[in-house]
C-alpha cells in the first residue's frame, strides 16, 4: 500500500502575519493511516502537538537551523 506524503511551509505566513492553522487543518484532512504530514516553521509548533494528536497523529521534530523547524506528523489508526 502507498502512503501519502503531504508538505506544507508556513514560515512566509507567519512572517506576513498569516495565521496558518486553517490552511494545516485543510492539509491534513486527507489523511489517512500512515500517511505523513510534513511542516515547516520558524518556531516549534508545540500547541499543535495536541490539536494534531487528536486527530490521530503522531510526531517527531527537526530543528534544521536557526528559525527552520521540519515536524513529520504521522497519522495512526
């Protein structure tokens, strides 16, 4: 089975003040089990953590460099 992989950048939101959290909510509402859910910040997203792991997702976080973080969310049954 193909699981899918869904990436989403929103530092340029947050940087023009954009509140991201729909565009994220829009993004994820695809996924199903196994399916991955990429996204980029300038910050660690950690309010996200528990709305996201309500919906079934897990996580695991990169700093990649100063104001870059990379957070793959992965969907479980």
């Amino acid at each position: 089975m193909e699981y899918k992989t869904i990436e989403l950048d929103v530092r340029e939101d947050l940087k023009n003040k954009i509140e991201p959290f729909q565009k994220i909510m829009e993004a994820i509402k695809e996924c199903k089990e196994n399916d991955k859910f990429i996204l980029h910040a300038p910050f660690k997203p950690v309010p996200l953590f528990a709305v996201l792991k309500a919906k079934g997702f897990i996580h695991e976080v990169e700093e990649l460099e100063r104001k870059h973080w990379k957070v793959t969310f992965t969907k479980k049954s």
